[in-house]
C-alpha cells in the first residue's frame, strides 16, 4: 500500500496563476481533507470531504477550490495563487470512525 | 467558535518525563488525538482519547478530562529522537479536525 501520495512535492507560481495539488489514497479511506502549515500557525484546515460527491470548507478556504469524484483522489485547486498562499500542504484521510489521520508527505508551495 | 491551546515550546532533559497540556473549546466533540511532526516531515499519529482518562501506547501516554477540556500527552524516558513538535487535534460536531498550534519539544543531552 502507498499510503497517502501528494504531487508535487515542490512547486513555484507566479501570482494569478493556477494550479492542482494532486492527493490520492489507496486504503478506501471515506474522509479526506486538505491542511496548510505555517510558522507558528500550526495546520489549519482548508476543505474536507466525508465520502464521494461530498466537501465542505475547513478554517480557511478562501481561494482554493476542491473536488471528491471517486473516493480515492481529493484534488486542491488554487484559483489564482498569491503570495500569502506561500505554504506546506499537507493532504489526510482516514476512516469514518476511526480518528488518527495518515498524512501525505506535503507539497512545499511558493508563490512569488 | 474552536480554539486549542498548548504551549509553544517545552524543554525538558533526556531520560526525564514531560507532560504536554492541551486544552480545547469546540462545538461538539469527539475526541481528542496527538501527532508528532519532525522538522520536514509529516505529522504521524500518536494516540486518541475518546473517553476519560488515561491511554499508554509504550513510552506515550495520552490523558482526557472532558469535563475539563483538557488533556495532555506524557513522554517518559526521553531520547533526543523524541525531539520534535507535538500538536493536539479535536474533532468536532461538524466532522472537521481542527489542530493547535503545536508545542516544540527540545530535549538536553
């Protein structure tokens, strides 16, 4: 099994840009969900989806956008990236029920 | 509205005990569970506490008072590979997962 894979792992954009962060699971996890990370900012929630054809925004999603077409792939969509969009994301799943996360490795994302 | 507090960083000597405190205020909750993060790593499951009281799992232990809304994670006979974050995360009414900030454990030789 490979876990929780996220694609890239780096990425720079120009602001107004657009882009997909991938994240796939293999482990027919129901819930899925999409962290940022900053600084001293912790990991602040950004969507999440508790099955297929089901998301609903987290803490902070102001300018990205997400879809759940098949239970395995929880794409994130930056709009048009800018600066303060500068982060690690983090993608997570984990079984309805069950409450520890298995996490991707993260993309490192700069936008300058 | 949801709000964890923990510290932000703790010190504590190799082979000691450290206890790591959160507390939290949420709309509904469902537990509470820890995570280690290595610097450029992800975090990884520690523990998760539904129920009062206390969960060993080896050298961690994870305590819940939900009359509180506190807990805590407890390190015993610390090596410097323990050196790390740790962050606590509730779960709430809305099935969202909400992390603190993380508290930053630095270990002495």
């Amino acid at each position: 099994n490979a876990g929780v894979t996220q694609t890239p792992k780096f990425q720079v954009l120009k602001t107004g840009q657009s882009m997909t962060l991938q994240c796939a699971q293999d482990m027919n996890h129901e819930y899925m969900s999409w962290y940022r990370q900053d600084p001293g900012m912790g990991l602040r929630l950004i969507h999440y989806s508790v099955g297929a054809g089901i998301t609903d925004q987290g803490e902070v999603p102001n300018g990205y956008n997400v879809s759940r077409s098949t239970t395995e792939d929880f794409p994130l969509r930056l709009l048009s990236a800018a600066p303060s969009q500068t982060s690690v994301y983090f993608c997570a799943s984990t079984k309805m029920g069950n409450y520890g996360y298995t996490f991707g490795s993260g993309t490192r994302l700069t936008v300058v | 509205g949801q709000s964890l507090e923990q510290p932000s960083e703790v010190t504590a000597v190799e082979g000691a005990i450290v206890q790591i405190n959160c507390t939290y205020q949420t709309s509904g909750f469902y537990g509470l569970s820890w995570y280690q993060q290595h610097d450029g790593g992800a975090p990884t499951f520690l523990s998760y506490n539904a129920l009062d009281g206390l969960e060993e799992t080896g050298r961690f232990s994870s305590f819940l008072s939900r009359s509180d809304s506190y807990g805590y994670l407890l390190l015993q006979e610390l090596q410097m590979k323990d050196s790390a974050s740790y962050f606590c995360a509730v779960r709430n009414r809305d099935d969202k997962i909400i992390f603190g900030k993380g508290t930053r454990l630095h270990i002495l030789p």
